[in-house]
C-alpha cells in the first residue's frame, strides 16, 4: 500500500473510531509515529514543514519526549514566519502508533509594503530632537515576496525617497540542497543622502547637509552561504564589497571619515558566524536562550582603495526563564572588540542598534562596547487568537494580541581612544532602569511604551518598535 493510501486509510479508521471510543494508551508506552497528516499549507510545500520537525516517519519513542518533540516542533514551525497558527496534535491509530496531524494557517506572502521610516535612531530622537521634520522622514515602497515558490525562499524589492534615497534588492534560498542544510543569499544595495553623521560632539550627532545634493553615496553588494546541521544552529560565511564617496562638505570638517583622509574608500569585507537560537517565539520570547558570535574582516587586500584595516569580534549571549504562566525573567549581554583603528564611516558603539535604555538621545561612539540588560515580564493579556471573519483573505482572518508589563534594568560601556574628551559618556559605565507596557499583534509587531531613568538623573518616555532584546 503507498504512503499517501496508507494515511487515507488511517484516518478514516481514526474517524470511526473516534465516533466509538478512543483508545487509552498507557502512559509509558513507546509510540511509534506512522506518519504525518498536513493541512492548510496552500503555498508551502510540505517538505518545508517536515524540515522544521523534530520527529520523523517510523522513529518510535516515549510519550512524554514524543510530546516535547511535537511541541518543539509547533515553535520551530512558528519562528519560520510563515505562519499566524500552528498545531500539532497526535491521531492515534491504536495503543501503539500515532499520525502526526499539522494544521497551518499561511500568513499573507506578497507585501507591497509603503515606507515611512524615521532617519533618525529612533523615534525619540526625531520626535523631541528634531520637532518632528517631515524632511527627516524616508518613504517609498518595499516588496516583499515571501515563500516564494512554496520554499520559504525570500524576494525583497526596496525603493525608497525622502531623506536618504535607496534601491535594493535580495533573494534567500533557506534550502538549496535535498536535506536542506544548506542555504545561501545574494544582495545589492545603492544609497545615497544630502546629510551625514560626519562625528559626534557632547555624544550628539555633528550632522552636515550638502545644499547642492547629495552628501553620500554607497554602492553595496553581498553573498552570504549558510549552514544548517541542526534545528537550532546555523553557521553563515558572508563577502561583501562596498565602495562610498562623501561630498568635500564632510572632508573638510571629518578628515577621518575615511581612511587617509579620502574623500572615497572601496572594499571587500569577509565574515563568519554562528548562532544558536532555541527560543519559543523569536517575535517575543518567553523561553530559552539565543547566543550568537560573529567575527568581520573589513578591508582583505583585494579590490580595496584606502580601506579600512580593521577586524571585528561580537558576541551576545540571551536567556528567558519562564517561572511560572504569567512571569518571565531574561537577561542578556553582549558585546564588541576591535583590532585596528575604524575610520569614523565603519565606527560603531552605543547608540544605534545597541542601546542603553533612557540614553536614546545620545550616541556614544568607540572601539569597544559591553552592555547588558534584565528585564520582568508580567503578563497581563495572555496571547490569544481571534477569528475576524469580515476580513477578505483569509491570511488576515486570524488576529494575534498579548500585553505584558516589564520591569527593566540595562548598563553598559563603550571604549574611545580617540574621542572621549569630547564626548563624556564614552569610558564611562552607563545605567538606565524604569518600566513599560510591551503590545504583541499579528504579524510579530511589537510596540513598546517605557519610562526610564537613567545615572545622569534624566527621567523620559521612550516608544519603540521592537522587542526589549
């Protein structure tokens, strides 16, 4: 008998059986998975769902690790961002063998998305710093063609005005290989803007506008291979080539903006990484733990034009421990170290990707960082799905919502060895605590209100847009 017949038969034969009397399986009993039952997956192949499972066709295992499998499972099928639900239940055909049931509801693939995104940090700093500019506002339009082919594959588009102007592209390939451990990403990127960060002063952004056009340009261009031995571990090897110009507007006041006091730089970086991501949901987690470790090579000798000659080692380690239903406890640390002197164009601290809470009006630039954060979490909506069935597609059907309370504590420290008279937070620990209301909705939105203070005694609300990690 095929396959397919074979799990027709079996659930017919649960259906019956299910209208008698359904069996008792005894509690240490090995049960063996005679296959899998997958519904709902309108675009996705199911080869892509089988990848995410942690149990295969004929393994024959314990109930209680079987269960945990199955569990896990549902949460590797969640992270992958195909989804809005997932369930994964056991059919039992006797006392002895199971069918795996998965019911998926597909999210929306194809997103002509509109851009409205601050050039600032974040929203604060445009919000209070810059009374809200309009011309400090980028717009245009993403699209987003995800699961593309039923694979998972990712095809981005981007064209975007305002204040920095940038077209791109980018396609992921997760799977390219029949086991689908090997995966691989191509991308392109050109950017130009008429104002700059050309340093900063007092921790505050020195920021030049060419009248006459552009102050900036970039052309980028990257590769990146990945591999993936395990559920939770992914390994990726990345080359990139990028060449910049400024306008003499930024020379003339940054003569370290480049290299050699250029007014352009062209190279070739390299890079390699590691990440070990075991967390429940990745959009807002409640449990596990996500370590990464990364090392860059910028400037490699090849095709380069007063590059730089630096190398780069990150490192972030996240734990969140869920001690009972509605508390959560996380901590986390990370942190970055630099061989070599940067020029100011690839220098990087705290301030902008990373950041100090209730520092959010201040950039605090270096070598080197540490930070660290602990953060409460109360729940105080539990997660909860809803039906609307008003709405056309049936990809936005399904509405997605939770509220936490968190209570937070962050320091950290960035080290300058050029800068740091005129900038005062630089070589010095920073600290920031306070408390905030953390929305989760479809989609894996996160909207974030705090009030923080922080050891220069400054106290705001802060809003943000993503997760507190």
């Amino acid at each position: 008998m095929s396959r397919a017949l074979f799990l027709a038969a079996a659930l017919l034969l649960i259906a019956v059986v299910r209208g008698q009397s359904a069996p008792s399986p005894m509690v240490d009993e090995p049960l063996r998975v005679a296959g899998f039952a997958i519904t709902g997956n309108k675009a996705t192949k199911e080869r892509i769902i089988l990848r995410e499972m942690l149990v295969q066709e004929g393994d024959t295992l314990p109930q209680g690790v079987l269960y945990e499998r199955m569990e896990r499972s549902r949460q590797n099928l969640m992270n992958t961002g195909l989804f809005n639900t997932v369930t994964v239940l056991p059919l039992f055909i006797d006392m002895r063998q199971v069918i795996i049931q998965v019911v998926v509801n597909e999210r929306w693939s194809i997103w002509p998305a509109p851009i409205f995104q601050l050039a600032d940090p974040n929203f604060n700093t445009w919000w209070r710093g810059f009374n809200r500019d309009p011309d400090r506002v980028n717009y245009g339009a993403y699209l987003y063609k995800y699961n593309f082919r039923g694979r998972n594959e990712t095809l981005f588009l981007k064209a975007q005005f305002g204040y920095t102007r940038q077209f791109g592209f980018r396609y992921k390939v997760p799977g390219i290989d029949r086991r689908q451990r090997w995966g691989a990403s191509i991308g392109a990127l050109y950017a130009e803007q008429a104002e700059v960060t050309a340093a900063t002063l007092a921790n505050k952004r020195v920021l030049l506008r060419n009248p006459e056009g552009a102050n900036r340009t970039e052309r980028k261009a990257d590769a990146e291979l990945t591999f993936r031995p395990a559920h939770d571990v992914r390994h990726f090897a990345r080359i990139g080539f990028v060449r910049a110009e400024v306008a003499d507007t930024v020379t003339r006041v940054a003569i370290d903006y480049f290299a050699d006091a250029a007014g352009q730089a062209q190279y070739m970086s390299i890079g390699y990484g590691v990440v070990w991501d075991r967390r429940d949901l990745r959009a807002f987690p409640r449990k596990g733990h996500y370590a990464e470790a990364r090392i860059d090579r910028l400037g490699i000798g090849l095709a380069g034009e007063h590059a730089p000659d630096i190398t780069t080692a990150y490192a972030t380690l996240k734990k969140w421990w869920r001690v009972s239903d509605p508390i959560t406890l996380a901590a986390s640390v990370r942190g970055k170290h630099t061989w070599g002197t940067p020029p100011y164009y690839v220098q990087e601290g705290l301030g902008y990707a990373h950041q100090v809470r209730g520092y959010e009006y201040y950039v605090v630039d270096g070598e080197h960082f540490t930070m660290g954060r602990a953060n409460a979490v109360w729940q105080l909506i539990k997660p909860r799905t809803e039906r609307a069935e008003f709405m056309p597609a049936e990809a936005f059907r399904t509405l997605y919502i939770a509220l936490y309370l968190n209570l937070f504590a962050d320091g950290g420290r960035v080290w300058d060895s050029r800068y740091a008279e005129a900038n005062r937070l630089a070589d010095e620990w920073l600290s920031g605590y306070g408390a905030g209301l953390d929305l989760v909705t479809s989609y894996d939105q996160v909207l974030r209100v705090e009030y923080t203070l922080n050891a220069l005694g400054e106290r705001g609300l802060y809003l943000h847009f993503t997760q507190p990690f």
